[in-house]
C-alpha cells in the first residue's frame, strides 16, 4: 500500500512525510496538540533567550556560558518583561483580528489593529505604525523607500499565525503573509515570513528538518538574497555536518552585512531578516529534532537571540506536538497558558483553541474536509511568491555624527544618492509630550514636512531619508517649524548611500 494512503487511513505523520499532493488525514487531537506545541514552542522559546538578546552582536555565545532554565522563568518574564513577548502579541493582534473580523479580513483591519495598539514597537514594526498613524496605508507601510527597516526581522518573527492556521497549506500561508506582512515589510524582510510561516506548514506533515526547511524554501524566489542565504546554510550543514560554529563563521564572512537598517549599518547590531533567519535554520538543522539543543544552538548564534530561538521553537514545537515538547522545557507553562499576554485579552490557552479554529476553517476553504474527529488536508506543493528587493544595488558608504539639536535649524553634506538621518523628537525639563514640525530641503527645494512625536509609542524611527537622488554632492537642511525649549529634535547621525552592483 502506497504511504500516502496509509497516511490517509490511518492518519499516522510521526515520521516520514507526506507526498505533495492528495489528501492527509490526521485525527483533531493531532492537529490540535501540534498547533498548540507551536504556540508552546515560540513562548518558551522567546522566554529562554530574553536575557541575551542583541547582547552577543558579531560574535556568537561561547559553550562555557550557562543559559538559564527555571520554573519560574515563565512567569517571571511574563509578569515584569511584558515587552519581551512583542512577536507573541503581534501575532495575537493578527489572530484577534482574524476572529474578530474574520478569515477574509481586510488589509486596513490587521494594520490599524497594531497601529492603535497599546504596545511599544521597534525597527519595521515602528516605522509601519508611523507611516499608517500618518497616512501611508499598507502595502506602502512597509514598502522600502518609506521604511528603512523593510528588510529588519519584524514579519518574520509574526508570521507563526499564518502557518499555524494553514497546516500542510504553504500557499495558503503565503497568500496571508502577502496581506499581513506587507504591513511592515518588504523584499528580504517579507520573505522571511514567507519562510518561517511555510515551516510551520510543512511541520504538520513531516518530522524531517532537512525535508521541511527544503519545502518551506520553496516558497521564496530563488533569484533573492533570501533565498541564496538558506541554501548556504543547507550547504554548509552539509559541509560541516557536526560543527554549527562553523556554519555561523560562513554566515559571518558572507552575510552579515547590513544595509538596510540605520542602527546595524557599519555596527555589530544586525536585525536583519536574512541572517536571523539563517541562526533559526541553523538551531533546527543541527538541533537533530532536540528541542535543548535546537533553542541552545539558536539562541547561542546570537544577534536577535530571544525571537531566533523562539522560531526554532515554534516550528519544532509544531513538529513535536506540545506532548512531544521536553517536560524540562515545559515548567511553569501551565502556570501562565490562562494569564493574557500584556495588552491583549489572549492567553496561551485562548489562543490553541482559536487557531485550531481558524484552522479548520482554512483547511475546509482550501478543498479539505472537517469532521467530528478528524480533518481531510488538501496538500499543496509550494510555490514562489513574487520577486521583490529593497534598497536595489544601494550600498551604505559612510557615516558622519552629528549629535546637536536641530534649534531651530541645521545643515549637513553628502555625497551619494541617498541617506538617512537618525535621531529622535524628545521632550525635556519634565514637560508632557508634543509633536515637533520639520520640514527638509535638499539642494534647496523642499521634499518633506513631517510630525516628531516625542511620545515613544508614536515616535518616529528615523527622521528623514532618501534614496532617489542623482549621484553627486547634496546639501540637506532641516527645519523645525515650532521650536520650543521643552521639545527638541535631535539629529544624532547621518548615513550616506551609493549605487553601485556587488554581488553574492
């Protein structure tokens, strides 16, 4: 009897995979515990790896330094670092409004969901809340030449939802990580929530690492940096089959440039999709289906080291099942599955049960079947979503500090086609917040007036950019419309950017 059809019978998918096509049996139980092993995974995972995120930028977490484990390690995070669990509760913004609005929820509900939110935000989920809370509505919110973060981590670590509720269904997860994901990111960014919501798909059919990382990559277009760097993680880990460090030391030499990012550009920082990405596919190739290892390896790569190993955890938590989770790993987790995440009303609990929902209504919509006890999944082959890159063949070529307040007015020049001046609108001597006004002129003509909300919530992340400019020397002058003692716009640095090919 062909092994697809004893799938189908018996609805046995603890090892081995499943063929690409043709309908997958499995009962609910099963569907149930590995989307709440998901859920589980990327909690625990995100927990494990808090005390040292961004703490080990350019380097990764020797073997001799202890990475702590407790009962009370849960608990603890999440009653007094409630920001720790911003991927969690971004996801669970998205799920709310799935349920809420429901499955076909259009693009304008998941971002003014988040946007209006009473979280803080970093990196590309920031720039996106300004650009909606000023206009700019999605997909444009995360588009490149409106964020210079589109290609930062932030779908990646957001897109667990979207593969959870698509089980065996990648094109289907793809279709929802092209509406949500868009939001904040673009390009290389918004690929590796393709990605990471792909693996989670090919987690309800495969126990097999190598097999669900080769499918899930599927996914992305084979002509983007994206994809070129998973396949050099796959290559290398068959290279050196027995040693992670020296797959990361590949990783270094090749990919850990960032030219995207203000804060990582020239900085050991790095929040860049692609190499974070790549230290989830390395925790789940070398961790060999062990979960210690797995958030061990990922969360020991370093760089976004509590989102990476929360990945890692996910998708093998999904692989797994949360009865196949270590019960090491799962101490004090019944003590909070009933506490809500830290602004929002869901709870772990709440959660299994409503993307076990969402689920089976996606499975239904994508030509499967559910039962009183079981469920019928339409299994799709993956295929590519469409070719997109930002910041196309501009290369950071230096950086100059500044570090004055713009009061109520500065200058500066550069050379090259485009830049991005950081800083930061703050408020001083105790006032409440304000909005400061700027306007900025580039070789005399004015490009831009924008809001400066000293408010960290509604900040904006980075003052002014651009990246269309001609080649050649350029003068930038910022003005501040208003200015008042109490509210000061500061400008700490600025980066300048060239065009130039460099290839892979």
């Amino acid at each position: 009897m062909k092994y697809w059809l004893i799938l189908l019978l018996t609805g046995c998918m603890q090892t081995g995979y499943a063929q690409r096509t043709g309908m997958v049996r499995m009962t609910d139980d099963r569907l149930y515990d590995k989307i709440k092993g998901g859920w589980a995974g990327q909690t625990i995972g995100v927990t494990f790896g808090g005390p040292v995120e961004f703490r080990y930028c350019g380097t990764f977490i020797q073997d001799y330094q202890p990475l702590a484990w407790s009962d009370s390690s849960l608990r603890t995070a999440m009653t007094y670092w409630p920001g720790l669990y911003d991927d969690i509760y971004m996801d669970l913004t998205f799920v709310d409004v799935l349920e809420r609005v429901g499955l076909d929820a259009p693009v304008d509900s998941f971002a003014q969901a988040f946007a209006h939110a009473g979280y803080d935000l970093w990196h590309a989920n920031q720039a996106a809340r300004y650009n909606i809370l000023h206009g700019i509505r999605a997909p444009m919110s995360g588009q490149w030449q409106h964020s210079p973060h589109a290609d930062d981590i932030d779908y990646q670590i957001e897109s667990d939802f979207a593969g959870l509720m698509n089980p065996g269904m990648p094109n289907s997860a793809s279709a929802v990580s092209d509406k949500v994901g868009h939001i904040m990111n673009y390009g290389d960014g918004w690929y590796g929530g393709v990605f990471i919501g792909a693996m989670y798909t090919e987690a309800f059919l495969s126990d097999d690492i190598e097999h669900i990382t080769t499918e899930a990559l599927k996914t992305v277009p084979a002509q983007s940096d994206f994809y070129k760097c998973m396949a050099d993680v796959m290559r290398w880990h068959r290279q050196y089959p027995g040693d992670w460090k020296a797959t990361w030391m590949e990783l270094q030499k090749k990919w850990s440039e960032d030219v995207g990012c203000p804060d990582g550009v020239f900085a050991p920082f790095d929040i860049d999709a692609k190499i974070n990405a790549a230290y989830v596919l390395v925790g789940l190739l070398y961790g060999e289906k062990d979960f210690s290892k797995t958030l061990e390896i990922a969360a020991r790569c370093g760089q976004d080291a509590d989102c990476n190993p929360s990945s890692a955890g996910g998708i093998l938590g999904a692989v797994l099942g949360y009865g196949g989770i270590p019960e090491h790993w799962k101490r004090g987790l019944k003590d909070i599955e009933d506490m809500p995440f830290k602004y929002t009303d869901i709870s772990l609990n709440k959660v299994y049960a409503t993307s076990f929902k969402h689920a089976k209504a996606m499975i239904v919509r994508n030509g499967g079947r559910a039962g009183h006890q079981d469920v019928e999944i339409a299994v799709q082959a993956p295929v590519p979503v469409r070719m997109e890159k930002s910041f196309d063949g501009l290369y950071p070529t230096g950086k100059k500090e500044l570090n004055k307040d713009i009061h109520p007015e500065i200058s500066f020049d550069f050379e090259g086609r485009g830049f991005v001046l950081r800083g930061a609108a703050e408020r001083r001597n105790g006032t409440t917040e304000g909005v400061i006004r700027a306007e900025i002129y580039i070789d005399g003509v004015k490009t831009e007036t924008a809001e400066f909300p000293t408010a960290f919530h509604d900040r904006r992340h980075d003052l002014f950019w651009n990246y269309g400019l001609t080649r050649g020397k350029h003068t930038v002058r910022i003005v501040v419309l208003d200015p008042a003692a109490d509210h000061v716009l500061r400008a700490w640095e600025v980066i300048g950017y060239e065009l130039f090919n460099k290839a892979k």
